[in-house]
C-alpha cells in the first residue's frame, strides 16, 4: 500500500510539474492550433524566447511604496538586461510610480501577482513628440509604455498597469452622477463655457479649437503652442511601433489616457489572457487598436471599456493611403466584451486596408454595437475577407451587426436623424481613392438576445457594400433590420424575432 502510495504521490508530483510549465506550451499550441486553422493562410506565430537571466527592479533601487517616483531604477533594469543579450525584467509585488518606460529588445517586463505599475499623472514627465493617432500624422505625448523597432519583446504575469487615464480625459457632464461631477470639478481643471464637459487645462479646452478632425489638431504650431495644450495630446497606455515578436499574456492595462493597446505596424503579435479595462464613460477608451499590423492573434481576453473594444485599423484618408499598409492576418478567438461602443469593430480609420481577419467563439454582454464596421467619404481603403463565427451577444443598446459608410465620429446612438441626413447628403460623388470598399465579408452562427436594431446596413450609394454572406443568425430586438445600397447579400437560416429575414 504505501509503495503504491509513494507512486502516487511520485505522478501527482509530475504533473504539478508539467502544470507549472505548461502554460507557455499551452499558449503556443494554442497559437499554432488558430493559426493552422484560420479560414484564410495564417503564417506560425512563434512566441518570442528570453534567455535564462532576470533582474529585480528592487535590485536597481525601485521602491514600491507607491508614492517615490521609480522611472529610472525600472528603465535601468530594462537597459541593462536588453544590453546583456536580453532575459526578465521582474516586477514584484507593491506599488510603483513611474513616469513613461522604454522596453527594448529580448526583454520580457514581468509583473509578479501583486504588482501595481500605476503612471505618474505629471503631464510634464510625457515630452510630446512626431506620433501617429486616430489614423493621422500628428503630435502627441510619449506613452507611458513604449517600443520602437524592437524584436522579441514582452509584458507578462499577474500584475496590473494604471495610466492614470482620469487625470487627462476630458469628461461629459451627462456621462456622470451629479456627485460624480462634483468631485471632478472640485479636483481642479476648467468647465467648457457651457459646463458641459471638464478638460484638466484651459490649454485642453483651447485645443478643442485647433482640431478639425476629431482629436487631432490641425496645422503647422509653435513649440508653445503644443506646449501649452500638453495635455490635450494625451497618449495612448502602450505604443509600440514597428515591432516584431511581441506579446502581451496575463496582465490587466487599465485606465488609459486615450487608448489602452496601440501596436502600430508591428509583425508576429500574441495578445493573450488580458484583462483590458477603462470606465464606461472614458474618451477614447478603446481597448486594442490593431493598426497596419499583419499576423496578430488575439485571444482569452477580456475588455470593458469606453470605446470600440476590439478594433482593427490601418490609418486615415491621405495619410493613411500614404502609408499603404493593412491590417492582415489577425485572428481574434475566444474574447469577452462586456462595455465598448463596440465589441469587434473594423475602422473608420482603415485606408490602408484591413484583409484577411477571423473571429471567433466571442461574447459580447451590453456592449453599444456587437459587430461594428464603420467608414466614411475621404477614407479609401478595401476591407476585404473577414470570417466572423460563433459570436453570442445579450442586452445590445444598438445594433448588434452595424455596418455604417457614413460614419460621422460620434459613438453609436449619439447622432441626431439630423446630422446623420446632413452627412449622407443628396449628391453622390464618383468612386475615387478616397472612397472606401467592404466586401467578401462572411458572418455565421450568431446569437444575440435583445438589440435595440439586429441588423443594420448602410452602405454608400457610389460604392454598395458588397458579397456579405449572413448563415445561422437568431436575433431577438425591437426596431425593423434595413440594409440599404447593398449588393450580392446572401441570407441563409437567419431569424429575427423567430420570423425568417
């Protein structure tokens, strides 16, 4: 009996160690197991590989009391372990206030379970510089995380990233209680003049004025110009630009200043077990913005958020086009949506294209818009071969599959009838560059409990949306679906309210 015993204890032994070291094999087989299966040919995604070394930021004098600012002891770490050949930056438990870091090549950032990164709200620690957002060439402040050209890089663990996102978000009075709304005015910043909206400067509130576009100002400024609207140009939580063999597995990013995850023509991109939060009310509070990146999976995340929660770009009008590179070979598996203007959202800034994308086993639970594609006059831009399966949806205050090609900013519902016709307007121009293209788009087996409109489609009358194939689709909602200036729609077993479309 105890021989068989000691066997026992002996193979319960084993597999604890094999569970200790499974997840990494886990995660590739997983990689490789999506990427052997897509519905289109998805190049392998191997994970990068560190060597067998690490250094405690504690090691460099980083102290976790959450209160001394700790930018260099963690930068130094990350210089010193990159410059060795590479290997794990560790991060243990307790709290760290930084200003914004640099990761560098062949190094993994871990974060013990514990660890709380938070990023210092000192706008001054953020110098602005040459960026890219909302799909435009622009000014903007450096991210709290960064990379730039950097191959082999990670952030992984159990521990959390906090961008301080509250201190420069500007804020709608109707988006908050009214206690809310007065310890936001009662923390400082100023009222716009119809004290609708609290901006954290007056050089916030005048860059408003500067912008055409959205979020991004337009025109050639002086340095004190973009100095004194610092802190309207607030960054996005993590940039990395022209990156290869990332990935981001187990922590939790939250509370960004604008958006939460901004790869940037990157190549070979993991995303896996996230936890991607921002409150509700938060603007421009995306969750992950794929742009111009091509071989990307994302998987086992979950995102709650104020903005499009999993969104697929590829830059805007001129500059866009300009850059020429789509966004392809993405596979996104097996995320949770819960708040988001948008569960998984294609554009509006995609004029370099966005192709070859697969969605799959996704739940989205109150999120504005389920399936959201948006566009408008001026992008350019083909979208083109996006396989979307195995999607269930409840409690969507929208549309639960939305394409709009008269997108006009605003998130959905916010639009006035009035602003919507004055958009569309009465005269169609002729297909150019600029005119945007949605086509060879496959949905199936869908599910959605209670949306305000199931289905709406509303294509430009120069350029219909074209070859959608709509299988196995139950819906339950109020308003009639419409599909306007469509072509080539294909409808097989889809019911609304229990009554075939």
């Amino acid at each position: 009996m105890k021989k068989h015993l000691s066997l026992f204890v002996i193979i319960v032994l084993m597999l604890m160690g094999c569970a200790q070291k499974q997840p990494k094999c886990c995660l590739q087989n997983k990689v490789n197991d999506l990427t052997a299966t897509a519905a289109f040919n998805m190049p392998q995604i191997d994970l990068p590989q560190f060597p067998n070394r690490s250094i405690n930021v504690l090691e460099k004098g980083a102290i976790n009391d959450g209160s001394t600012l700790t930018t260099q002891a963690i930068q130094d770490a990350i210089d010193e372990i990159s410059a060795s050949g590479g290997g794990k930056v560790v991060i243990p438990a307790g709290v760290y206030l930084t200003g914004p870091i640099v990761l560098k090549s062949n190094v993994n950032l871990h974060t013990e379970r514990g660890a709380l990164v938070v990023f210092s709200p000192d706008f001054s620690l953020y110098p602005i510089h040459d960026a890219s957002f909302e799909g435009l060439d622009t000014k903007r402040c450096q991210s709290p995380i960064s990379a730039y050209n950097a191959v082999n890089i990670a952030i992984t663990g159990h521990g959390a990233f906090n961008g301080s996102g509250d201190y420069w978000r500007p804020v709608k009075k109707a988006k908050l209680t009214a206690s809310q709304w007065k310890k936001k005015i009662e923390s400082g910043g100023v009222l716009s003049d119809d004290e609708k909206i609290w901006y954290p400067t007056e050089g916030a509130k005048y860059a408003v004025t500067l912008c055409q576009d959205q979020n991004v100002p337009a025109g050639n400024y002086s340095d004190s110009i973009w100095e004194y609207i610092h802190a309207f140009l607030r960054p996005v939580m993590l940039n990395f630009i022209s990156c290869k063999n990332v990935l981001l597995e187990g922590v939790c990013f939250e509370n960004s200043p604008a958006w939460n995850l901004h790869p940037i023509c990157c190549e070979n991109i993991v995303l896996a077990n996230l936890n991607v939060r921002n409150p509700w009310y938060s603007q421009n509070g995306d969750g992950v913005d794929v742009e111009s990146c091509k071989n990307a999976v994302i998987t086992d995340c979950i995102f709650d958020v104020g903005d499009d929660a999993i969104c697929m770009k590829s830059g805007k009008n001129e500059d866009g086009r300009r850059r020429g590179i789509p966004a392809e070979n993405i596979i996104v598996n097996g995320c949770t949506v819960y708040h988001g203007h948008g569960g998984f959202v294609v554009g509006s800034e995609m004029s370099g294209g966005v192709k070859n994308i697969e969605v799959k086993s996704c739940l989205f639970e109150g999120t504005d818009v389920g399936l959201r594609f948006k566009s408008t006059r001026g992008r350019g831009g083909v979208v083109e071969n996006i396989f979307i399966s195995d999607i269930f949806m409840t409690d969507i205050p929208n549309e639960a599959l939305l394409f709009d090609l008269f997108y006009g900013g605003k998130g959905a519902g916010e639009e006035t009838e009035e602003e919507i016709a004055a958009r569309m307007g009465a005269m169609v121009p002729p297909v150019t560059e600029e005119t945007p293209q949605f086509k060879n788009i496959t949905i199936e087996n869908v599910v959605c409990r209670n949306a305000k409109r199931p289905i709406y489609f509303n294509g430009l009358p120069e350029m219909p949306i074209q070859n959608v194939s709509l299988k196995n689709i139950r819906m339950t909602g109020g308003e009639n679906s419409q599909f306007n200036r469509t072509e080539d729609l294909t409808i097989e077993e889809v019911y609304i309210n229990g009554q075939a479309l």
